[in-house]
C-alpha cells in the first residue's frame, strides 16, 4: 500500500512534466549511449524508456476500462494515476543518474 495519494495537481503536473523532462535529459547522448548501461545489470536509458511505456500502456488501459464500464474495477482512475506518476518519477532519477554515468 502506497498509503496517502498525490493531490491531483501534482498527478497531473509530474505526468505533464515527464515527457520534456526525459528529452531535456537525454538530449546530449549520442544513441550509442542511449543504449548502453552504465554497468553490467543495470538498465540503460533506452531500457528505463521502454519500461515506462509498458507501464503507461497497461495503468492506462486500465484507468480507461474504470471510465468506460459501468462496472469499473475496484481502483480508481486516481489510484492508477498515483502509481504512474510516483513510478515516473523515481525512472526519470534513475534517467538522470544513467545520463550523468554516461556523459563521465
């Protein structure tokens, strides 16, 4: 259990954020470096990127499956929006430390 929720501004304004943040980020890396992990069993920054749209692709389905049926499932959309953002944000630290490995 997660215990208290994000206030809904702070949802909205992590997920807002995320997208320009992980471009601003990696801007400067050459794909070599998007590819590559700055340490054996790590993940490179392509990996965390791939990971995060998984992610948004299933707590998406189902915030949408809450909204479309009549019987929706037992979270709510704020419950599943919650998860994503804190789960953005922790992967977009771990972007960060990979891209400053990666620019040493």
């Amino acid at each position: 259990m997660r215990g208290r929720l994000l206030a809904t501004e702070q949802i909205l304004t992590i997920l807002a954020e995320t997208p320009p943040r992980i471009v601003a980020l990696t801007a400067s890396l050459a794909p070599a470096q998007l590819h590559s992990a700055p340490n054996p069993d790590e993940w490179s920054a392509s990996d965390v990127l791939a990971h995060l749209r998984a992610c948004n692709d299933v707590w998406g389905n189902n915030m949408l499956v809450i909204i479309a049926e009549d019987r929706p499932l037992a979270r709510t959309v704020l419950y599943y929006a919650d998860g994503l953002a804190r789960h953005e944000r922790t992967h977009v630290k771990q972007i960060e430390r990979i891209v400053n490995t990666m620019r040493m």
